[in-house]
C-alpha cells in the first residue's frame, strides 16, 4: 500500500504548452477555430512552432496544471500522465516533482515525443490551442497504480483523456479502483468539440453512478445536453445525480445540485493577459476546498480566486503561493 496518503489525484495529458501572442489575421492564415482545442499531427506542430512569434515554454496539460494548483493550495497532490524519456518529457516530470506533486509513471522509452500544446494568445486574452499529443496518447491502464488511486481522497479525469482508446481504459480502471476504496470521482467535461465527440459517453459516465463531480463551462454543459439555451442545460444537470461545478467567466461560477443552484461571483482581475488554464486552476480552487470540508460557496470562492490569479499572467500554472492569496482573502486559515 502507498505510504503516501493523497487529497486530489488527476489523470490526463502530459502536455508541455508552447505560448505566444498572435493576433486574429494569423489565426485565420491557420485556419484554426478561434478559443477552442485542435488535434494536430506532428508535420502541423512543426509548422505552427516555425511560423508563430516568440514563445514561452513550459509544463501544461489540463490535468497536470490542476494538480499544479491544489499543491500551491498547500494540498496533496498527484498526476497520472505519459510522456517520453526525452529532454521535454524529463522537464514535465521535473516540473510536476519540484513542487511537490507525486508522480511515479514511468517515462516512456519509445514511440513519439512528449506532448506539445501550440497556444496562441490574442489580445483579448483568449486561448487557442493546437495540441500534438504525442506520448500522452499512450498512456495504459498499467500507467495507473492502484495503490496511488486507493490513497487519493479524489480522483479527477480529464475529458480530453477519453480520446485515446488505452487512455479511455486507464479512466475507468481508475473510476473503479477509487469508487471501491470509498474515494469521490470528478470529470471536467475539458472542451465543447470534446464533449461533441462524446457527448453519449459523457452522459453515460454521469448516469451509470462513475462520476460524482462533474466541472464544465457553461458552454461545454449545453454542448452535453445538445442546447444552445444555458437555462435548460443547466435544469438538465439538476436532474442528474452528480454535484456540478459550472463557469460562467466573467459571470462567476453556478454550484449545481438536486436541492439548489448557488451563483458565486467571480474575483475581480485587473487585465486579463491569458484565459489558458482558468478552468483547470478552478477545479484545483474546488477540489481543494473539498478535501479541507469548505462550504461549497467557498470552495467556488477558492476556484475564483485561482483562476483570477492565472488568467493575470501567461500559462496556467500559478505564479505565487495560491494558499496566500487565500488566507489574505480571509478563505483559509
């Protein structure tokens, strides 16, 4: 049995994110959707990587980065994802290591390259994403350490995670493994095309008793219930029998149950410099209120406040100690 008792434990793509500013002529010149996730090949990534202007490089992927974020709250942490025995894949697992989240997947020692995530920041602020994703794509159920999921309190899927058919089967051994441990499930639906692609699955997910949290902006939940209107998604998700954690940018985030919705405002932000990561660091905001037995008003308090904290510099993993930031907002003691 792990030694290692563990709050929040994610899986999913180990991504190294490659950051520049662009404008909206480049992105059209691409041909790429503006504000959503593109799946590329490698003879894409090394096109994009050649034309786009100077980049920031530095550890990513949707489910890493909330990992990074519940242990800057001073909360356990742990991440399952692949990447190769290759200079971007050592700098992943260095970086995860460094602050302090467990990580013990082996790196893989052939096949493609780690994971590469070509973002493009317009002045708006907005995020668009054209991922290679590389080695994370193989990722198995041999990946997951049964002792490292029993020991988690929870364990928090990424969407994205449900495109590679291993990948798919490593989810749900780890739903699995976690439910009979008696630990909570949590799925962030990760992407409105994700949940085009999945849609039938997802809701399986929530219905068949796998899922017990389940976080999504708001444009993601009507994707789920195939709606362009946010009121009757929103009705739809009280009828199922999860707790839903829902993002509203700007308008703040909707805590959603069977009993009650509750509309938590969102932290005020000076600029918005880069929205990449803002729902991955509000689920770490939430889990880690969840873990600490917050009221759920604060635990969305917590998440606010991540990821106003993220979307003020670019990447998505914190630049400061969020567990400050949260006992000078009087959020944690």
């Amino acid at each position: 049995m792990s030694q290692t008792r563990i709050d929040v434990l994610t899986l999913g793509n180990a991504i190294v994110d490659v950051l520049a500013h662009t404008d909206e002529a480049f992105l059209l010149s691409k041909k790429v959707h503006k504000g959503a996730m593109q799946l590329i090949d490698e003879s894409r990534a090394e096109e994009l990587y050649g034309d786009m202007g100077p980049a920031i490089i530095v550890s990513g992927g949707s489910g890493a980065n909330t990992a990074a974020g519940v242990a800057s709250f001073g909360v356990k942490a742990g991440f399952i994802g692949k990447v190769k025995n290759d200079e971007t894949g050592k700098l992943f697992a260095h970086d995860l290591k460094a602050i302090d989240v467990h990580y013990d997947v082996a790196l893989a020692e052939d096949g493609p390259a780690t994971a590469r995530s070509f973002i493009l920041v317009t002045p708006d602020g907005e995020r668009t994403m054209n991922t290679y994703l590389g080695a994370c794509q193989n990722l198995t159920p041999d990946d997951v350490n049964p002792d490292t999921v029993r020991a988690s309190s929870i364990v928090y899927l990424e969407g994205y995670l449900w495109d590679p058919p291993a990948a798919k089967e490593a989810f749900r051994k780890a739903v699995k493994i976690a439910h009979e441990a008696g630990n909570k499930v949590a799925l962030t639906l990760s992407d409105a095309f994700c949940v085009d692609r999945y849609r039938d699955e997802f809701l399986g997910l929530m219905r068949d008793g796998s899922l017990d949290i389940l976080f999504a902006n708001i444009h993601e939940l009507q994707s789920l219930y195939g709606t362009s209107d946010a009121d009757t998604a929103l009705a739809a998700l009280r009828e199922e029998n999860v707790l839903g954690a829902i993002t509203r940018s700007a308008d703040g985030a909707l805590i959603v149950s069977r009993g009650e919705t509750r509309a938590v405002p969102a932290f005020p932000v000076e600029r918005v410099v880069d929205t990449t990561g803002a729902g991955d660091l509000f689920a770490s905001g939430f889990l880690a209120g969840l873990v600490k037995n917050l009221d759920l008003t604060d635990c969305a308090r917590l998440g606010g406040l991540a990821a106003a904290e993220i979307i003020s510099h670019l990447g998505a993993r914190p630049q400061v100690s969020l567990k400050e930031l949260a006992e000078q907002q009087g959020l944690l003691s």
